[in-house]
C-alpha cells in the first residue's frame, strides 16, 4: 500500500510504501512534553520504505532534544512534524506521524500510549534498529 503525507503546507513530503497492505497500523501516541504539545502520534514498519522529499530545506528546521539521538523534522512555515529521523550504525531509520498521512482509514490505525521517557540510550536505539523504518530516501532539494 502507497500513502502519501507530509506537512500542511507540502514542503516536506512523505511517500510510505507499506508491504504487504496492512491490516492494521500501530498509532504511539508518545507522552514526551514534545509530542504532547505537537500531537506526535507516531508509527513505523521496519519492512516499510519511506521516502521523504524536501522542497525547500531552509524551511526545515531539526529539531533534538533529550538523548539527542533523534531529529524531529518541523516545517518551519506551516508548523507541522510529518517526521522523525535516526541515524544508528551510519544507517537512517524513522517513524512518520499518522497525522501528517492522507488518504488512511481511521479503522486502521491502532492507537496506544508510548512512555519512552525512562528508557536508556542503547535500548532506545536497540528498539529504534528492531521498530523503525529502515529504509528511507531522504531528498533535500537546495536553498530556493
């Protein structure tokens, strides 16, 4: 299954090939003070390829925080957090927000709460390597 996201504004856009056609699409809603005040709602196929393409890369601002192990892509323009990168091992993993997705319908998503604020850096990262996306094209385009 294609889906198509991105940020409101359509300056950072998400194309997330799931296979095979899910049945049902994990929705971690994260209780981190970030992804509460941004309604970070997050999920991640690590047999999915996502593709993220940037039209304009000084409207982007990444954003770490915490561990730092983490970049947050926020459209600087219109605000929204369509994803999160890892780079672990020299490779690049993410989770994309279901929020920023179109077209998904509501019955697919299976929301859950996602307390990750005790867990340590090596399992953080262990878990990121087992859960995320693992392959993902990250396309910037220059300075417009």
């Amino acid at each position: 299954m294609l889906i198509h996201g991105g940020c409101h504004c359509g300056n950072i856009a998400l194309r997330l090939t799931w296979e095979p056609d899910p049945v049902e699409i994990p929705a971690r809603a994260c209780t981190c003070s970030f992804c509460v005040k941004h309604g970070g709602v997050w999920t991640s196929n690590p047999a999915a390829a996502l593709e993220v393409v940037v039209a304009d890369r000084s409207l982007v601002s990444k954003y770490e925080f915490g561990t730092r192990t983490a970049q947050f892509h926020v459209c600087t323009r219109c605000g929204i957090v369509p994803v999160v990168t890892s780079r672990i091992d020299d490779q690049l993993y993410a989770v994309v927000n279901v929020n920023a997705l179109e077209g998904v319908a509501p019955s697919l998503l299976r929301p859950a709460p996602a307390k990750l604020d005790d867990e340590e850096k090596d399992a953080r990262l262990a878990r990121r390597k087992r859960n995320w996306i693992a392959t993902v094209a990250y396309i910037e385009t220059l300075h417009h």
